[in-house]
C-alpha cells in the first residue's frame, strides 16, 4: 500500500469541533438507517482541550460489517466518503487476541466543503469498538493527562514525515493509555456507551 506522504497537522483544540461532530452524527443517522446501532464522536476532537489532527473520527456501530459496507458505499459516497483498504485494526501489544475480531470497515472524507472526517464502522460488542470509546473516555475522566500525550503527537507529527509511521509510533502509546484504563473502567463501573456523545 502506498504510503500517505501529506504533511501531519497537529492543531490545537478547537471547541467548534464537537459541534461538528454532532451534525455530521445526526445526518448520518438519517442517511444510513436502520443499520446504526450507535453514531458517536470518538478519537482525539472528542476530548476537551486536545490538541489532534483537524479530521474528526466517528465510530458507527454495526451488527453486520458486510451488510453495512454494501448499505453505506451510495449515500457515503454522495457525502463525499470513500472506503479505504483497511479492514482491521491494531490488535493492542501483548494481548493474544484472534485479529478478525478486530475487524471494521472505513471511509474517510477529505476537502469537503464540510468536516474532514474519518468514518470507523466497527461490530456492536467487539473490542475495537469498546477500545475506541473506553480511549476517549479515560482521557474525558483525567484531564491532567491530555496535556502530555497531546504534546507527544505534536512532537511526533513534527518528527516523522507520513502518516503511516506516525500510526506506527502512536499505537504502542495507546496501548499505554489502553493497559491503565482498563484498570480504571473495572474500578469505576465503565461500560461502552455509557458517556455517549
């Protein structure tokens, strides 16, 4: 696969982001039901006072990932989505884990006249899903936390020169952040969709 070569932005918070992501969630819930089970705003611009790339990430839960890529290619792409190749994501370091429950489909959008956007579709229930919202939420719960990994990825996205080796280098970071919060989702009772927004 060709390597994304485009320079990294690493922008700081912009509050506008999450109106945003509320507007794009609520006309995807029209354009692509029944099949959403949740819309949410997931990723870095969901996370008050972090500095991340201007591309919004929402996660769409499914109970059908084959069913969904055939129902959403026509309405996405009228939105100005395109599927990417990826169908999968990083399994978290040291978890033995079967990578086909790590499965999703994606669809990114890039200069629209609305939001950039990067579409994850994952299965109602699997881990990836659960990774997603459990990431956002941890940092959502430790503010005094989101000054240092922001600052790692603007150093990061400075320091290497694509976008794949800079998902390279952050993924091990999130398992970081992945291996204590799962300590503090079992100590405070977290669930996914439990802080949905």
């Amino acid at each position: 696969m060709a390597t994304d070569t485009q320079p990294i932005v690493v922008a700081p918070y912009d509050p506008a982001w999450q109106a945003h992501a509320l507007a794009l969630a609520t006309e995807l819930r029209s354009a692509l039901a029944p099949l959403p089970v949740h819309i949410e705003h997931i990723g870095s611009t969901a996370i008050p006072g972090m500095a991340a790339k201007p591309v919004l990430d929402l996660q769409i839960t499914v109970t059908d990932l084959a069913e969904a890529e055939r129902a959403f290619d026509q309405p996405l792409a009228a939105r100005g989505f395109r599927r990417s190749p990826y169908q999968r994501d990083h399994v978290p370091a040291g978890l033995d884990d079967d990578p086909a429950r790590w499965a999703k489909r994606l669809w990114l959008r890039r200069g629209h006249a609305d939001a950039d956007c990067n579409l994850h579709v994952r299965l109602l229930g699997s881990p990836n899903e659960r990774l997603a919202l459990l990431f956002r939420d941890w940092f959502r719960a430790h503010p005094e936390a989101v000054p240092a990994y922001a600052h790692f990825k603007t150093v990061l996205a400075g320091a290497v020169g694509d976008l794949d080796t800079y998902a390279d280098v952050k993924d091990p970071v999130v398992d970081l952040v992945i291996t204590v919060a799962n300590s503090w989702a079992t100590e405070a009772g977290w669930s996914p969709h439990s802080n949905s927004a």
